[in-house]
C-alpha cells in the first residue's frame, strides 16, 4: 500500500471529508507518478511525448500510476508496446486539458477518477502554490 493508496482510502473511509481530500490533493501534487505515452515519436516532432489517452462513452481519459509496477500490471502484454514518462502531480496537472478524466491507479483497490471539474480545482491549487513561490 503506497502513501496515496493511505490518503484515497482515509479520503473514502470519511465520505470525502475536506480535510481528508485535501490530503490527496496535496500528496497527489507532490506524487512522482508513471503516464503512459506513445512509443514511436516524430524525431522531428517538437512534442516531448504523446500521453495515450482511453476513450470511454464519449470522455477522454489519462491514466498515471504511483509506481511503475501499476503501469506494468494495466499494461499487461502491452507495456513493450507503449513508453512512459515520470512527471509530478503538479505537473501534470498543469498540462491538463480542459475536458479530460485523470484517472489514478486504475485496476487497484485505491484508484480515484478526478472528473474534469475535479481537475479544474486541482489546477486552482496549483495555481496559488506558484503564486507563493512567486511571492
């Protein structure tokens, strides 16, 4: 059980109390965690990487793991088709789409779905976390 798994599952125990989700929040930000991106780049391509993407009943999902053990297991037969990067919580918050399900360990007896709103509040709170850095 990783320190994310803990906070999900004390956020879940408490019916979502605020201060137990704020927990995951900020863990979630400070979090190392593994996304899944296209193999094969344009060398020519400006992109750093394509984030692979499930398309669900109209919504767009990203997948990110908190360790790469996770990754390999939801990837199955198919991890040595697929890459990966390494960003943190913050950043790939930051670089979200508007629209977009991020889905955190899925497969797991601790995932979480942040639904687009959810992600939206995400992105406030990292927006003042610059804020006081900046200041």
């Amino acid at each position: 059980m990783t320190e994310l798994d803990k906070m999900i599952a004390a956020a879940y125990a408490s019916a979502g109390k605020q201060d137990d989700v704020n927990k995951v929040y900020l863990l979630l930000l400070r979090s190392l965690l593994y996304v899944p991106v296209k193999k094969d780049k344009n060398p020519d391509d400006e992109e750093p990487f394509y984030p692979l993407f499930a398309h669900i009943e109209g919504q767009y999902y990203l997948m990110a793991f908190d360790t790469i053990a996770r990754l390999q297991t939801w990837a199955g037969d198919h991890f040595d088709h697929i890459a990966y990067v390494e960003l943190s919580g913050q950043d790939l918050i930051t670089g979200l789409n508007e629209g977009v399900f991020l889905y955190i360990n899925h497969g797991t007896d601790y995932y979480k779905e942040f639904p687009p709103e959810e992600v939206k509040h995400l992105k406030m709170i990292v927006s003042r976390i610059q804020q006081m850095k900046n200041s």
